[in-house]
C-alpha cells in the first residue's frame, strides 16, 4: 500500500506539471515523502532538494512525514500536493521567510580591532579577545604572522617563560644537563656505592683463603694469698731455701700469638670468593647499564621540555585564531550575511582549543619538574622552589644509516645487561660448589708462640715460653639432609638465571627491532608531514591572495593558519619521536660513549680503571658451567664482523649534524 501510494503521488505529480523529488530508499513514513536536508535554502519553505532527499538523522516517524528539525510542530497526514515556494499541508504553521538586510560583501581584511565585541558566551561577560601585548607566557599575540616552517615554530618555543624558571638563571645545554646528571644523578651514585658494597664482601670472602694470625689471648689474673697458699708445694724445704719462698705466687699473667690457616673445607671458601668476584664485577655492568639508562632519560626529557615549548606556542596561536574567527563571524551576523549558528560554533571552537593550551603548559612546567630531579639538582632557595635552569635547545633532526644486523650483533656484544645476567649464571655455578662442600670435611691448621709467668716465684719476669701447632678438623656424617637441599636450591637457582639470560637475549634484540621500527616511523612521519606543511603553506598564501583580491573571505585564512599550525605540531611530534627512538637505540647498544669524558667525579681513580677494564668490549665472553655450553645462545666463539664502534656512531652523528648545517 505504501509502495503504491507512492507512485500515485509522482503520478499525480506528473499531471499537475509540478517536478518532485523521489522519496529516498531509506525513508519509512507511512506517506512515502521524505521532506528535504537541513539546507539554509529550506528556512522559509519545506521543498524538497535534489533527487536524493535523506531523512533527518533525528527522524524516528513510522506514520508520518521526515521533516526539517526546525519546523516544531509537523503531525504527520496525507500530503495534499508539495509545491515549490508554498506549503500544502494543512496541519503545518505558514512559515514567513525573514525579511533580511542586504549586507554589502566584505572585500577588506577583518582585523579584531575593527569589529564588534563578540557575542556573550557566559553570563559574565563576552569572549576575551586578544590584544597587543604578552600573556602569561611571555608570547606576543600576533596572529598575522605565524610561523610558517617546524623549525620555527620550534625556536619561537625557546621565548616562551613557563613562570616557574628562578631569575637570571643558567643556560642548560644537553651537554650540561647530561654532565650534570652523570655528577649528581641519585641511581648511579646508588650504583656506585653498590660496586664498593660488592668490593667489600669480596675483600672480606677472600679473606678465609689466607692465614689468621693475632693474639690468641693475654690474660693477667691476682687472687687472694690465701687462696694461692691453698695451693702450696709440700713442706720439703730445699736446701738454700725458706718456707715461705716456696709458696706459690698469687699473680699471673699469660699471653699466646697464633697463626691459623684453611686447609680443605671442599673448595668451598675458594667458590665463595669466586662467586663475590662476580658479584662486583656485576655492579660494574650494573653502573654502566645505569649510565646508558640515565643518558637515554636525560635526553628524551630534555627535548620533551623543547618539544612543549614549542606546543605552547602552538597552542597559543591557534587559540588567538579561534578569538579572530570568532570576531570575524560576529561582524558577519551583525552585518546579517550569516546565522546566529556561525558565531556560536566559532565559540565553540574557541573553548575547545583552551584546554590543549592549558595541558600544554602544565606539560611543561611537569617536564622541567622532572628533568630537575633526574639530573640530581637541589634548588638553591628552599623558600622559593624555582627552576635553577633554562633549557636551550632544538628538535634537530639529523637522521643516521642504521643496520639492523649490525645494530643486533653490537648489541649483544656491548649490552651491559646481558653481561650481568651471564655473570649471574657463573655466580650460582660457584654457589653450587660451595654448598656440595655439606659432604665434606675441613680441615684447618694452627701455630704459635705462647709466654706465661712462672707461678713459684714472687716475681712476674720470671717466664715460662714456647712454640706450639696443631690442627683441627670436622666433618658433618650426617646433617638432616641440609647439604642436600641446599645444592638443590642453588642448581635450581642457576636454571633460573640461565632462562633469564636467554630471555634476555631475546629482550635486548626485541630492544634494538623496537628502537629501529620506532625510527623508521618517525623518519618516515616527518617525510610525510613535511609534505603537508609545504601543502598548507602553500593553500594560506592562496587563502590571502584570495582575501586581498576581494574573492575570499577572512575565515578561509584563519582556517588555512589552524591547519598549518596543526601540521608543524605533527612534525615536532615526529622530531620529538626520532630523538626520543635514537636515545633508546644508543642505550640498547651500549653506545653513549661520547659522554664518559664526563664521568670522573664520583669514582677514584682505581674504580675508574676496573669500570673501564671490565666494561672493555676487548673482553672475551665466560664460558658457561659445562652443562650449559650446549645451550649457550652467545658462546664465546661467535664474533661478529659487523659490530658498531661507538667512535663510528659519534662520526656519523656528526657528519649529519654538519650537513644539516651545510643544506
């Protein structure tokens, strides 16, 4: 029925001469008409538009018409016919279309100075429209002139004053901030305390290797003469001698050097001091992983601080857009070209673009908070907490040749980690030894010389001296099984660190294929952006070419400025993330070298040597416990031809560096 309604209505159509739209596919109205979009050219009438007539996204009628939102009351019924310029329903309100002013086109360049004060978005008051002067963040509102490459956007950044930086404070350059940090950072100094807590155990295991030797005891002791006279000789008198001589002295003294040596305790103090040797020589790898790791933060935060600055400014000028666009479009209603509905969506659009601004600058202020405290740096006034530097930087993008097996293989040979975690293993190897010594004996062996006063003479100078040795030794026959559990619980704890090891390798080329893919996005983002921000300034200076010949119209420009600003924000983004990729990519390899020239201070000259000569990459791997050989992922005898020198890396770096400066 509905169908046939349908063609009787395009029929009679048809027959009146009148040319109407086809009902849409979609439409579900009892009467088959889908009444027009939500097009300005249907305020004062409903006709239908176009051959293709959607209904309303809101229309939710089953037995009535689909009808244009702004008519309020439309019951649904029979249509009587639809007629260009009138409306034949019966049950509809006759809509008058208003009588507008005829406003003279707008040709000259709308400035905020020359308009009227927008409309109130509040009950305070109007929207705040920029002026000559600076905000808050110490930038100029000029909308006029943005700037028109990444690059600039970015050393427009460095002008802007986040609030929180002391006065006259000290210029920080990455260099400066990446010493500093090497100097004051709280995890490596931990990590420099942990190498000389490990030296300490291994001098003090080391120690039962070697001979004891002290005073055994020295003892002087009085006792009262009678209790001495209880203990008198029998009373045969010596020629020569008196009673009284030969009783016994109530004073005494005896004193006993002695040497004492280990023996046989089954090697077990021998894998002891073995297993502390690996043990110090794994808080050296530790320090240097925390090198690289304190590095690679440094870096990415201190960029991250560039990376905001430049958001903030923007943000800022795209906020000032928006308060032009609204200034512009409130000109426009008032001149009665456009509808109240432009002026409230510029509003809109304004208070949208607010809270980008204001993270922005939060993002700041936290990203110097931040650096502050990595790099290990008190604040000079505790009255007054404010930021003792400013950050002086760029996003230079200065792209290096990486080989991803090349960068795999010096991975594996350089990274500090997968030492550690191969010094673990030789560790519980040593535990193991030392906890099979339960089942057997030791044996220990000591000497001397003992000197103790004669006790029949009233006289303490009179001595008794002489040497003494011996030995001593135990044996545990049986020990409730501890020695067993024990050897068990280090086995198992030497498979635990050997599936850490592997994993590690794992973990560490996953590292080095992330940091890479992490590059080549980036490389390839600011490739492509680059594109667009060549795009959008190309479609800004038609945008004005267009408005200054009178053919266009100040809201083409604002919107061509927004879009420009949008696509240099995404080109930092992708700067931002190359830095931040080649950070994490040099602390995978082990690579930041370039900055060991700065760690001098906090270790004395010995530390320094041992850091050097452990962490040397001349030094061949250990060999694993003989029954994990088989399964070692990195024996000893691979070598790789392709591994990345540092020196290389640093060359590169700044050849590409150079040549930036050069194009």
């Amino acid at each position: 029925m509905k169908t046939s309604l349908k063609y009787i209505m395009a029929f009679c159509a048809m027959g009146t001469g009148v040319l109407l739209a086809q009902p849409a596919q979609n439409d579900q109205s009892q009467i088959g008409l889908s009444v027009g979009t939500q097009a300005s050219t249907q305020s004062g009438t409903n006709n239908p538009i176009g051959v293709s007539n959607q209904p309303t996204s809101v229309d939710q009628s089953v037995s009535g018409a689909s009808v244009l939102p702004s008519l309020a009351t439309n019951p649904p019924a029979p249509p009587q016919g639809l007629y260009a310029g009138t409306n034949a329903f019966t049950n509809l309100p006759s809509i008058t279309p208003p009588n507008l002013p005829k406003a003279t086109p707008i040709t000259n360049v709308i400035t905020p100075s020359s308009l009227l004060g927008p409309l109130p978005t509040t009950a305070t008051g109007p929207v705040a429209m920029p002026t000559t002067g600076t905000n808050s963040f110490g930038l100029v509102n000029n909308v006029t002139n943005i700037p028109l490459t990444a690059e600039a956007l970015a050393k427009a950044g460095q002008a802007v004053i986040p609030g929180v930086i002391a006065k006259n404070a000290r210029k920080l350059t990455i260099n400066d901030a990446v010493q500093i940090a090497l100097e004051k950072n709280p995890q490596i100094l931990t990590a420099i305390s942990s190498i000389r807590q490990a030296s300490g155990n291994y001098i003090s295991v080391r120690s039962g290797l070697l001979p004891q030797l002290g005073v055994q005891q020295g003892v002087y002791s009085w006792i009262e003469p009678q209790l001495a006279n209880g203990q008198q000789p029998p009373k045969t008198v010596v020629a020569g001698t008196s009673y009284s001589s030969a009783l016994a002295n109530n004073q005494s003294w005896n004193i006993s050097f002695q040497g004492t040596q280990l023996l046989y305790d089954g090697w077990k103090t021998a894998a002891n001091t073995k297993a502390a040797k690996f043990s110090e020589q794994i808080q050296y790898y530790n320090l240097r992983q925390t090198i690289d790791a304190t590095i690679s933060t440094v870096i990415q935060q201190f960029y991250q601080v560039v990376l905001d600055r430049a958001l903030v400014v923007a943000n800022e000028q795209q906020v000032a857009l928006y308060q032009t666009q609204v200034t512009d479009q409130q000109s426009r209603y008032d001149a009665g070209t456009v509808p109240r509905f432009n002026v409230l969506q510029a509003q809109v659009q304004l208070a949208n673009a607010m809270p980008p601004l204001i993270q922005a600058k939060n993002n700041l202020r936290i990203a110097l908070f931040t650096l502050v405290t990595t790099i290990g740096l008190n604040y000079p006034n505790i009255q007054n907490i404010e930021v003792p530097f400013d950050v002086v930087g760029s996003l230079d993008y200065s792209p290096r040749k990486i080989d991803s097996n090349a960068s795999i293989h010096t991975a594996l040979e350089r990274n500090p980690q997968l030492k550690a975690e191969r010094q673990n293993i030789l560790v519980a190897a040593q535990q193991i030894t030392a906890a099979i010594a339960g089942w057997l004996p030791t044996i220990k062996a000591n000497a001397g010389y003992q000197i103790e006063s004669y006790n029949y003479t009233h006289t303490l100078t009179q001595t008794v001296e002489g040497w003494f040795a011996g030995a001593t030794g135990t044996w545990a026959i049986f020990d409730g099984l501890a020695t067993y559990g024990n050897v068990k619980q280090a086995k198992a704890t030497m498979m635990s660190y050997k599936t850490a090891y592997d994993n590690g390798v794992r973990q560490v080329i996953l590292q080095v294929q992330q940091a890479i893919s992490n590059l080549r996005e980036a490389q390839e983002t600011i490739e492509s952006q680059k594109a667009t921000v060549e795009q959008a300034v190309e479609a800004l200076r038609l945008a004005r070419e267009r408005l200054d010949a009178g053919a266009g119209v100040q809201l083409d420009v604002i919107n061509a400025q927004v879009q420009l600003l949008q696509a240099q924000t995404a080109v930092l983004n992708a700067y931002y993330s190359y830095i931040q990729s080649m950070a994490q990519y040099d602390q995978a390899l082990s690579l930041n070298t370039q900055y060991e020239e700065f760690f001098n201070d906090p270790m004395n000259r010995w530390e320094r040597k041992r850091y050097k000569d452990i962490n040397s990459n001349h030094t061949t791997r250990p060999q694993l416990p003989r029954t994990l050989r088989s399964s070692d992922p990195v024996p000893p005898s691979t070598s790789f031809d392709d591994v990345i020198k540092s020196s290389t890396a640093r060359k590169q770096q700044s050849s590409a560096t150079s040549g930036k400066g050069n194009d």
